[in-house]
C-alpha cells in the first residue's frame, strides 16, 4: 500500500502546490514593491484587494489558453 500525496480534492502533487505558493510569495512581493515605489504603506484590505486581482488576472489568462 502506498502513500499519496496527493491532495483528496483537487488531485494536487506537492510539487505543484509548493509551485502555486511560490507563485503567491512572488506576487505578493511584487504587490509590496509597487507599493514601495509610491512611498505607501499597504493596508490589509489594500494588499488583498490587489492580490485578488493579480489571482483573477491569472486565472483568466489559464482560461483563455485552455
């Protein structure tokens, strides 16, 4: 019997889930040094409404190469 690492839902490896939070780390880095370069401090709510954004961005752009 073997292990799986895969997620039970979604059917995720680790690999790719490590892949997705490194995406996420970048994006958020990115999101902070836009912020740095208008000399403003994000407020959480700022900070996610941009994340989310960059997120739906994304997803359309996996969509349309479907």
């Amino acid at each position: 019997m073997g292990v799986d690492f895969n997620t039970p839902d979604l059917k995720q490896s680790a690999s790719e889930i490590n892949a997705d939070l490194l995406k996420y780390y970048t994006d958020i880095q990115e999101i902070f040094k836009e912020f740095e370069v208008i000399d403003v401090t994000p407020t959480p709510e700022q900070l996610r409404k941009s994340f989310n954004k960059r997120l739906k961005k994304d997803v359309s752009i996996e969509i349309q190469n479907s």
